[in-house]
C-alpha cells in the first residue's frame, strides 16, 4: 500500500518528462492533462495555505506567547476584508484594483526602497577586507564603481574585463554545476530514490 | 532504414531538447554506477563545506537555548522549475525535523508558495512519529507567510489580473518573515531554496541580530546578498548536496559522486574544445 504514491510519482514524472523530450501526440495529450491537474493542485494548495495562514494567527492571537501579535490581528483583518471583496465583487473589478492601485502597489514600493538601505549596510559588512577573498571582491567592487563614472576611461576598459571575463567565468561555473545538481535531484525524485511525499 | 529513423527523430524531438536528452541519458548510467558502488560500500570523502558542519552544531545550542532554528524554503514550490532548490530546503527540514523531535524543539519553517506547505508539514509529522511523539506535532510549526511567484520578477506591476493568472512577488512573504525575524527568539536563521532581492531583506534582518546565519540558493543573480548576509554561505549548487553531508544516503551520495565526475567530463570537454578550436582544426 506504500509504493501505491511512490509509483504514481514515478510513472507520472516519466510521463511528463519523457512528453517535455519528445513531441507525439499521445503523450503531448497525456503530458498536457497532467499539468492541467498540476494547476488544479496548487490551487487547493493555496487554500490550504490560506487555512494554514488564518490558523496560525488566530492562534497567535488567542495565545498571546509571541512578540506582535497586533500585527496578526491586522493580516486577519486585511485577508478578510480582501476576501470579501473578491467574492462580491470579482477579481476584474472596480473596488480590487482600488486596493491594489492605491495599498498594494504603494506598500510594495515603499518596501522595495527599503532594499537600497539594506544594500548599504550588507555591502559595508561585505567588503570589508577581512582576507584575500575579500579583498578581491573589495577591489572588483572598487573597480566596478569606478569604471560606472566617465572619469577615466581606461577604468572603464577594466570593469568591462572584470564583468566580461571573471565573472562571466564564475557565473557560468556556478551554473554549470546548478544545472548538473538540478539534473542530479530531479533524477532522484523521478527514480523514487529521494520520497519528500511517503516514507 | 537511418533516414527513416533519423526523420523520424527530427519529428518527435527538437533540437534543444534534444541536446538536454543527450546530457540526462549520459548522466544516467554514471549516477547508477555511482549509486551500485556506493551500495556495495564504496566510500569518498567529501570536501568539508562549513555552512553543513555549522547546521550540524546549530541543534545543540538550539536545544540548550531553548529556542528554534528558522528554517525559510524560499519562494518555490513543488511542480515548478524550482522544485530542485525545495527540494534541497526540505532535505535540510527533514534533518532538522528529525533532531529536533527528540529534543521537542521544532524548527521554525516559513514558505511562500503553497504547494511546499503540505511537504513540509507532512516531512516533520513523519519525523515526530518515527521519534514516537507524534502527539507533539504541531502543524502551526509551518506557516505560509504570503503567496510569491518567482516567474514574476520585480518589474511586473500587480493587479488583480495578474494576480488571477499567478500569484505575485515575494515582498509580502519578506515582510512577514523579517516581522518573525526579528521578534521572535530564534537561535539561528537557515535559508535554503529559490529566492529573490528579498534574500538581502530576510538576510540583514538576520544579520543584524547576530543570529548564526546559513543560506543559500541557485540563482546567480543573489549569491552577492548570499555572500554578504549569511554567516555560513552556499554558494550554488553547495545546496544540492545536503542530502549527502546531513543524512549520509545512499541515492544523495552517489548523485554528489556523478555530479563531480560529469562535471570533470565537462570541463575536460571544454579544455579540448578549446584547443581544437585554438589550433583551427574545428
């Protein structure tokens, strides 16, 4: 009875990835169908997590034993109230784009500004030259900076190296050994040797 | 009789796919090999990554300190082109889950993508159980803070149809988890799976705490945050290889193995190539 979902993933996996490789009709349709079902999952997916979202506040709320929970009471409030306006209203409507023209895109504006002062003070703690690894970040950095302001163009002939060369190079690297690791991990699910889903 | 199969080839598969069907199938008898001879009781040693012997030291002083390890998966889920990078976040979980059971200290998990939520609660449902306390679990342990669509970068302006065809940016989920962050009383921050600029946001937020900081993920373009905000950093695929530092099996060992040897295969490819190429003759 415990194979039972270790050989649907399996034979489903198969499926999908041999339909990803080869173009045939009947596996087009059957890889199609499936990914169709993928999406009816993650919708039911996003329920549970919105159960899960409400649970968890309520029960800080209730309980009281963490830090904020003013902060709870006020996503239960917005879910709420979203919710409730999607419902009578609809998604392509008058008073949801008000809330995402005039809370959400503001909120989410101001937060990404936040980033440029995050970046400050990680790139102070950054580059700080520490030891050889850092410094030559340090200096790459430095390098970088300077050859972004039109002062002296031979510097920017150097950042256009380091960008170009260096770390072209390790970005490709990198990549590289992501793409074998994504080969390596995607295999193992497939083959039923790594079961995040069954014991 | 090669025509017809060579036509028929070119009709059922493409050429980029193909070239990636070339990879997997060349990558397939070495990992089988790899995991035969891990089987048979092979043995190799692996090169000591620091961020993997810092989480292995994190649960002693988690459970004398009393407080959990925030673990965040990222804003992947399963059934994406993520899925590898949560993967690689929820072998890390099902570490942490294991230890933690025994000293009734659950780790902290925070997602933003729904579909990583029933994995994650059911991988340390299974690790109470196995402990025998399965009276302990507490669901609440895992707590999708908001939704997030990696596919959308920061450039896509939200509203509400966007929003009915996928869900949004991770800023939401960066928010509620920097709140968690830097609130509650954590040991240690670990941050393993996709994710975007608000790495550097959850990152600094950690830093600034001093919390012991473990991280890291596949895309390039956040490894300079990774690099600056975490403690203990992993640097690109560094994540894959969890599975074989913390839980030393077998399938997770050999697929470490066949990564470094193809990876030689590779760079030995590129070496010649670029000889032939030097000396003119391709």
């Amino acid at each position: 009875m415990k194979h039972i979902p270790t050989a649907i993933a399996i034979g489903v996996g198969l499926i999908v990835l041999l339909d990803f490789f080869f173009t045939l009709p009947l596996l087009d349709a059957v890889g199609f169908t499936f990914r169709e079902w993928t999406i009816i999952l993650a919708a039911f997916a996003v329920l549970l997590g919105l159960v899960n979202l409400v649970l968890v506040h309520l029960s800080r709320i209730i309980r009281h034993n963490e830090p904020s929970t003013g902060y709870s009471v006020i996503v239960l409030l917005t879910a709420v109230s979203v919710f409730l306006i999607g419902l009578l209203f609809g998604l392509p409507s008058e008073p949801m784009n008000w809330v995402f023209d005039h809370l959400y895109v503001p909120l989410q504006g101001a937060f990404f500004a936040l980033v440029a002062f995050f970046l400050a003070t990680a790139a102070y703690r950054a580059l700080r030259a520490r030891n050889l690894d850092t410094t030559l970040i340090l200096v790459s950095a430095l390098i970088v900076f300077l050859g972004q302001a039109p002062l002296v163009s031979a510097m920017t002939q150097v950042r256009e190296w380091v960008l170009n060369v260096p770390s072209t190079a390790g970005a490709r690297g990198i990549l590289l050994g992501v793409a074998l690791g994504t080969i390596a991990t995607g295999l193992r699910l497939i083959v039923g040797m790594d079961r995040p889903y069954s014991e | 009789m090669v025509n017809a199969l060579s036509s028929l080839l070119q009709s059922t598969i493409e050429p980029e796919q193909a070239r990636m069907l070339a990879l997997f199938l060349f990558f397939l008898p070495v990992f089988f090999f790899a995991y035969w001879a891990v089987k048979r009781g092979a043995r190799f040693s692996l090169r000591p990554i620091d961020a993997y012997t810092a989480l292995k030291g994190l649960l002693a002083r988690a459970a004398e300190a009393g407080q959990p390890v925030h673990l965040s998966l990222g804003i992947a889920g399963i059934g994406d082109q993520a899925t590898a990078d949560t993967t690689a976040g929820l072998n890390v979980l099902e570490y942490l889950a294991e230890r933690a059971a025994i000293s009734a200290n659950p780790p902290l998990v925070t997602i933003a993508n729904a579909t990583a939520l029933p994995v994650a609660q059911d991988l340390l449902r299974r690790a109470y159980r196995r402990q025998g306390y399965s009276e302990e679990y507490d669901p609440g342990r895992v707590r999708f803070v908001a939704p997030s669509d990696p596919t959308l970068g920061s450039s896509a302006v939200p509203s509400p149809s966007v929003y009915a065809n996928s869900p949004q940016d991770a800023f939401a989920y960066a928010a509620g988890t920097m709140q968690l962050l830097s609130k509650q009383k954590v040991t240690a921050n670990v941050m393993l799976g996709q994710f975007g600029d608000e790495f550097l946001l959850l990152g600094e937020t950690g830093a600034r705490r001093d919390l012991t900081q473990i991280g890291g993920t596949s895309v390039v373009s956040v490894l300079p945050f990774v690099y600056a905000t975490m403690s203990h950093p992993l640097i690109g695929e560094d994540i894959y290889a969890g599975g074989a530092y913390l839980s030393d099996k077998p399938a997770h060992l050999s697929s470490l193995l066949a990564q470094d040897i193809l990876r030689w295969v590779l760079v030995a490819g590129m070496g010649v190539a670029i000889v032939l190429r030097t000396l003119g003759l391709v």
